[in-house]
C-alpha cells in the first residue's frame, strides 16, 4: 500500500533507500517485501529528471506494487527538493511525501518556503520533511532546529550533525542529536547514511534517529558488481543481463541496512 511517511514511522523505523532506475526500484520493493519492512523509496531531482519526471517515477513505482503483490508499506518521497514548485509537482504526480530543502536560503525564507510546501501537502494527506542547517556543513544549535519545526509545523526533520553525502569525511555530533532529541517532537532524519558502520546506525537509532538515509552504499555496491561481470563477460550486450548483475548485491545491502532496524549487527 502506497501511504505517507507518518504512516510508516508511527509504526517503526525505516530506511530510506534511494531509487535511481526501473531496476533498482524493482529490486527495492522486492527486497523489502520479502523480508516484510516498510519502506520510503526516495528520489532526488536529479534521478527524477534522469527517470523522465515526476510522472514516470509515481507510475513505475505504483505499476511495480501493482505487478510484484507488494503488500508492505511503501512512500514515495522527494529527496532535497530545492524548488516549491518541483515538490508541488512531485505531491500533483502523486508522492505520498516531499522534502523541502532550503538549506541554501535564510533562515526566515527556509522556513516560509517549507510553510509553502506543507499548506499545500496538508491538501492531499502527503508528508513533509524540512532540513536545517547544510548536511556536510554548518550544524545548526538545537533551540533553532526546534523553532523550525514549530514554525512550519513539518513531519520530520533532517538537520546537519556531522554526517555527510557519500563517502567523505564524517564527525557526528551526539549531544546536538542528543539536544535535538529532547526538544523536538517530531521524527528526526539522517543524511548520509552510507558509509557508516552497522553499529554506529544502530546507535543513531538508539539516540533518537528515526529514518535513515542510503543512496551511496547502493551505487557503490551495483556499480562494483556490474564492472566485476563486465570485466569477466566482456562479449554480453544484452543491457538486462548487464543492469541484472548488480541484482544479488544490491539485494544483500537493502537486507543489510535493514538489519540495522532490528538490532542486528554484521560488522
Ligand atoms: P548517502 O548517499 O551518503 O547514502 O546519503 C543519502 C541521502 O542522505 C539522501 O538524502
């Protein structure tokens, strides 16, 4: 069942994993239905462009429940939304949940553009997410991160702690996540997930994170499998056997960011 993100985080955590093609959505659901995980399918603007729109995305998402039985819960949620405009359009295609990131903006203009998006999520019972602060850049103090989810009233909060996109360098400040855990009522969102150990996400976990982003540990695994197939079988060229290469691995790492929900370490 499509739903929003509020519906799946009042039952559990939940891992974000971000869609980058047919495949990998394919796989996606698959993965998390056989394991019986809801799931929060993100797509960024850029992945949403390279898919064809927001459209394409909602449909192909919507064909493949329909098609697979997938009987879990799953949202269909913008990732760093940077324009109301695309999160209006994300909502219009059917997203059941949009981040609004104006991490760029002022303060005072953040929150007004996040307010924009939420008025008009409210409309068709889809979810918002906010940032504050720049995730890989300035953190931002825990009273503001607060204001901001009171003055926009948002779903979740992702906020910068010291976690980065991809693999650079990463310096988690616990007691902001800590202070921002005991101000803030609302769900608190990691970006960032990947490169960090199954036993540091399961301490985020136990601090209070509440959604966990994954996109890097994804491609990272996909792209190595595929190039290891195409180094071993360089006469195929049927782009099904070649994208179908990475399957098994990137199976093996949604089922080990999962783990993570369930208290379980492989490291
Ligand atoms: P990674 O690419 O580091 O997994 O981060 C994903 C993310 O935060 C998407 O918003």
């Amino acid at each position: 069942m499509l739903v929003n993100a509020k519906d799946i985080l009042k039952e559990s955590k939940v891992i974000q994993f971000n869609i980058n093609n047919l495949e990998w959505t394919k796989w996606i659901l698959e993965e998390c239905n056989y394991l019986h995980k809801n799931v929060i399918l993100g797509v960024s603007s850029k992945a949403i462009n390279y898919m064809g729109g927001p459209n394409t995305v909602f449909l192909l998402v919507e064909g493949l429940m329909k098609d697979l039985n997938i009987d879990i819960k799953v949202c269909l949620h913008l990732d760093h939304g940077k324009d109301v405009n695309l999160c209006k359009k994300c909502i219009d295609a059917g997203f059941t949940s949009v981040m609004f990131d104006g991490s760029s903006l002022s303060m005072d203009d953040n929150i007004k553009c996040t307010r924009e998006v939420k008025e008009y999520a409210s409309l068709f019972n889809v979810t918002v997410e906010g940032e504050v602060g720049v995730i890989g850049g300035a953190l931002p103090d825990a009273l503001a991160v607060n204001n901001f989810v009171l003055k926009t009233n948002v779903d979740m909060i992702a906020f910068a702690m010291g976690t980065v996109h991809g693999y650079g360098h990463m310096d988690i400040n616990w007691t902001l996540l800590d202070n921002v855990k005991k101000n803030t009522n609302v769900p608190l969102v990691l970006h960032g997930g990947s490169g960090i150990s199954n036993d540091t996400l399961k301490l985020l976990i136990n601090h209070g994170i509440d959604k966990i982003n994954i996109n890097t540990d994804l491609q990272f695994v996909f792209s190595k499998a595929i190039r290891r197939f195409l180094n071993m079988n360089s006469d195929v060229y049927d782009p099904r056997v070649i994208l179908g290469s990475g399957e098994l691995a990137l199976k093996n790492e949604v089922k080990n960011k999962l783990d993570v929900l369930d208290g379980r370490c492989l490291d």
